[in-house]
C-alpha cells in the first residue's frame, strides 16, 4: 500500500471513528493561548539557517480532522491524509529547505502543545514507493504520543518518478538527503518553539519509508537513537528489477501465463491447504512460511481430457510454470540470485499490486533515472539483460544493502525491522535475507546482533497495513486505517512504544502485539515472536489469544 500507492479509500470506506473521543474540551486555557500566540510567531522568527524558510506557521486545535484536507498535495493520493486527527493541540510548521540549487525538501513539523511533558522526543516519518507525499496520518499518531514529528515530501512532489528526470540532486533527496535535512528542521522547530533541547529522536517508516530506516542505520546511525522500520523496500535496484519481472511472469493480461484475480483466490486456497497447518493451526496464517513449498501442479488442467479454467477452475502448464517462476528467486542472466521468492500466502496481496501498479514503478525507474529516455516501454524493452542495466547504476547507495551496521552497534542506537508476512508488494523474505546476511557479515549470531537489531515477522500483515491475521501493530502507515470501535491498542503506542522503551529504559521487545479485528468480528491477538524464533502453538486454546502461542 505505501510503496506503490492507491486508492486506500477502499479500505476505510464506511469506517467511522468515535467522534467524543476527539472533541476539545472547554476555551483555550492560559497557556493554550501563549502556545498559539509563539507558534503564529514562528512564520518571523524561526530562522535556523539560510537555507530554510517557514512557509507555514498556524495552531491547529485538538478534534481536527485532516482526512481528505487540502494538505495533502493535489498529486497525492489522499490515503496520506486519512484518519489524520489531531488528538492534542498542536503547532504546524511547514518549511521549505533548500539542498542545492536545484533541489529542495518541503517539510511538515507537527509540534504537540504535550511535548515537553511527554520525552521531549522528535519523530521523522517516511515515504512510499517513488512518492514525494507528506504521510499526514503518521504525524497526528505520533504527536498524540507526544512527539515532534516530521514528515517531507522526500524531494519532489507526486507519486511518479517524474521529477528525478535529469536531476540527481533530486535523486539525491530521495535516497537519504531529506531524512537528514528534515530531521534537523524538526529538532530546532522543537528547541525554538520550547525552548528545550530534544531528548530522544526516532525515526518510522514502511516500504520505501523502512528503505529510508535501513539507510539511516546503515549510513547515518548518528541521526537516530532509534529506527521503527516496515516492509522495507531494500535491496531497492534488485526489488525494482523483480517487480517488472513478477510482473511480465503472471501479472501482464497480455502474457499466456497471467493470473487473473480470480484464479488467485484459487491459488491462495491452495497454499492454504498445503501449508496452512504447519504451525499446528486453521486459521488462514502462516507462521512460518519458510517451511511451505506448494506445489502448483496440483491445479493444472487434464489437458487431454479438455479441461478449463471455465470448465474446471484450474490452470494452463504455462501458468504454472510463470507461478513457479514468483516463487522461486529472481535469478539474473548471470545466475547469481538478485532477489527471493514470493513469501507463500502472500498472493492475494501480490494480485492487488499486479492489477494496481503492474510495472509502473519499474518503467519509472527506467525513464527518469536508469536512461533519461521517457519513451522507454515495458513491453518492448523489458528483458533480464535489461536488469543489468539497472543494476549497474547504484544512484547514491539507494539500494540500501550494505549489511555492516558497526557504526549502529557503536552508536548503542536501536534497530527494529519488522515485515508483513502476506504481503505481496515486497516479499518478507527479503527481510528474512537481510537479517541473515548482515548476521553472517558481522560474524554475530542472532543473541549479539539483537543487542541492536531486531527482526519480527508479522504474521497475516499485508504491505505495511491491513491482513488476515493480528496485523495491526500502531507502526507506520496504519494509523490511517480505521477499525469499527476505534483503532486497538493505540493506548500504550504499539511497536512505536516498544522501541521508545528499548531506547529509553533498555527493556529489549521480545514480542511485538498485534491486534485486529476478526472476519466473524472477533478480537484477534497474536504476539509476534522475533526471528529466528517463531509463534509456536502450544497445542491447545483459542489461536485469537496470546497465551496460545509461544516464541520458540
Ligand atoms: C474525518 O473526516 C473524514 C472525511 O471527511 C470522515 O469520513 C471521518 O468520519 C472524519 N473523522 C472524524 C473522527 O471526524
Ligand atoms: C542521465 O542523466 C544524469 C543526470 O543528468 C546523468 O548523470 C546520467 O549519466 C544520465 N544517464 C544516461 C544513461 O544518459
């Protein structure tokens, strides 16, 4: 959802938060009225450095709604904004900074009116696919914890990659620089508004926003005392590379091996049915993916006897030979493997990205950034030896994939990844790879590199939001996403909370809760076990509790 973007309306459709909840209460106290009065200031007197400028300075009272507020930029989609409600009063700064002479980074900084009551911490948020969108609704979620929390456009407006068209500067942006530049605007918006320095700063991102977290920690461990990072779009050339060839293997309705919507389903039922009871329970999720290998052939059509998928709901050889080819790694033109497999269950979710995206991320990529050719086409110029192509142009280390995080380890700052284990747009077992490829880099085995780093499949998530399973988690990208009754668990923050507290106090999550609501309206909770070890079923009790379930 956030890497490539969509219309996430769907999802929220007919949802209704409580409104009391978010009502103000009572006039504008004492010092309601001198925060408002130094936040309209801030417009003439906040003046960091020459290259930053206010455009925006105003108080924005608690209850306000910016789900579909003219804040959102006309090129984004309006999913950035959804479920943005301010649950604090709270001051706006929007600044504009200048990062060479032909590039800029927009910035939005939410200061809550609790923040010097509440840590004194600063928050960056992320980004998403190529965008260029300020994520609104991880802002107002993580200014009612209390924190400062700061967003950009990354660079470039929209959600195309468009603006990168002969301007590295701008690419430049995108792969780290607005991190940095607009981390450093929210730290002196909170010293000057409060006149505090800030204690702690964090950072939350899904997708290309858990890129930008692993950037941090591999480049810039400095910037951060600790990083919450999502489904992150690393290895970023070769996810690129694989997303077109996904694509051109059953997404492209043209191909004799594409898999319609439909026919999905049917696969889905079928890794179910093959896998779902590895970890002991029905319930539609997978624990450990891993361990399941489906076998396709089992849905193809009696050819002989003239069976169809019209006739006989199963598949043609060559659709089963393009689903073995998704889950089965991306092997380049050389033989070295480029990217894993697609995670099994994941593929209701890899449908939803096929009809939604097909090979737009990848055509961008090409045009604006491999070639500078904006007449490049899939169709015609998309091959395996295109991909060498790709990967020979590494744009400011934006593949992000470099696994020695001793800076991190010095520093004593904090790491948590975390990755959906259904979700179809990147496939978990990236995240899996990673983890293991910076454990045997370092030589440290899993006990020493969770000293730092921690990894937690996040089983029956989909891309960074939504799922089967006890998906959701308080990380970003789901605070958008409402829930009948209002959102779980946003009481003590989620995963958020739990680094804060492994920063803070150094109490290390073993567990990350995830709760949701079920399809027959049931609570759902799991806590999610860190990896190498996985929620294991204790052999009895309802899988819905937590207490059904251990990390072993
Ligand atoms: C916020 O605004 C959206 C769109 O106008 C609306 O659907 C939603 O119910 C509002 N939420 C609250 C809590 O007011
Ligand atoms: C594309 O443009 C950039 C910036 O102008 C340049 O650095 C790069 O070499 C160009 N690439 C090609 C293939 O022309």
């Amino acid at each position: 959802m956030r890497l490539f973007s969509t219309n996430a309306s769907v999802l929220i459709a007919a949802i209704v938060l409580p409104l009391a909840s978010y009502a103000s209460s009572g006039p504008p106290s004492h010092a309601s009225r001198d925060f408002r009065q130094r936040c309209a200031n801030l417009r003439r007197t906040f003046k960091p450095d020459r290259h930053t400028k206010v455009l925006v300075s105003e108080f924005i009272p608690q209850g306000t709604n910016w789900t579909n507020a003219p804040v959102t930029h006309p090129l984004c989609n309006a999913y950035y904004s959804s479920g943005a409600i301010f649950k604090v009063d709270a001051c706006r700064l929007r600044v504009d900074i200048s990062t060479s002479s032909t590039s800029n980074v927009i910035a939005e900084i939410i200061l809550p009116i609790t923040w010097k009551d509440t840590g004194k911490r600063v928050i960056t948020v992320g980004n998403g696919g190529l965008n260029g969108c300020v994520a609104y609704s991880d802002l107002t979620y993580a200014s009612a914890l209390g924190f400062t929390a700061v967003g950009t456009n990354n660079g470039h407006d929209g959600e195309t990659g468009k603006p990168f068209l002969n301007r590295p500067e701008v690419i430049k942006d995108f792969a780290y620089r607005s991190l940095i530049v607009g981390t450093e605007a929210g730290k002196k918006a909170a010293n000057h508004l409060f006149g505090r320095s800030p204690g702690k700063i964090y950072y939350m991102g899904c997708s290309t926003g858990g890129r930008q977290g692993l950037k941090a920690a591999q480049d810039f461990p400095e910037l951060f005392d600790g990083i919450l990072a999502g489904a992150p779009a690393n290895n970023f050339l070769n996810l690129v590379a694989n997303g077109a060839q996904t694509y051109a293997n059953i997404g492209n309705p043209a191909a004799a091996s594409y898999i319609s919507l439909e026919q999905w389903d049917v696969v889905h039922q079928l890794v179910l049915d093959q896998c779902d009871r590895i970890d002991g329970v029905s319930d539609g999720i997978l624990e450990d993916p891993m361990k399941c290998r489906p076998r396709f052939e089992d849905l193809l059509c009696d050819q002989e006897a003239g069976q169809t998928w019209a006739s006989h709901k199963c598949l043609t050889t060559a659709q089963i030979d393009g689903l073995n080819r998704v889950y089965g790694p991306l092997i380049s033109v050389k033989g070295e493997i480029l990217y894993p497999r697609l995670n099994p269950s994941a593929e209701v979710d890899l449908a939803r990205a096929m009809a939604l995206i097909g090979p737009t991320l990848s055509t961008d990529w090409f045009r604006y950034v491999v070639l500078n050719d904006s007449s490049w086409d899939f169709n015609t110029d998309w091959s395996l030896e295109a991909a060498e192509l790709l990967r020979a142009q590494d744009p400011f280390g934006i593949s992000t994939w470099n696994p020695d995080l001793s800076n991190l380890r010095r520093s004593k700052h904090k790491l948590i990844a975390y990755h959906g284990v259904q979700d179809g747009f990147i496939s978990s077992e990236n995240s899996y790879r990673y983890y293991n490829y910076v454990s045997r880099s370092m030589g440290l085995p899993a006990r020493k590199l969770d000293e730092f780093y921690r990894f937690f499949p996040i089983t029956g998530l989909k891309h960074c939001t939504g799922g089967d399973g006890a998906w959701y988690i308080g990380a970003a990208g789901q605070p958008g996403v409402a829930f009948p009754g209002g959102l779980p668990r946003t009481d003590d923050g989620g995963a958020l909370m739990d680094l804060v507290r492994w920063v803070e106090k150094g109490i290390a999550p073993e567990r990350i809760r995830g709760t949701s609501i079920g399809r027959q309206g049931q609570q759902v909770m799991r806590d999610h076990c860190r990896y190498p070890l996985k929620n294991t079923y204790v052999g009895r009790g309802d899988p819905n509790r937590p207490g059904s379930w251990k990390c072993a």
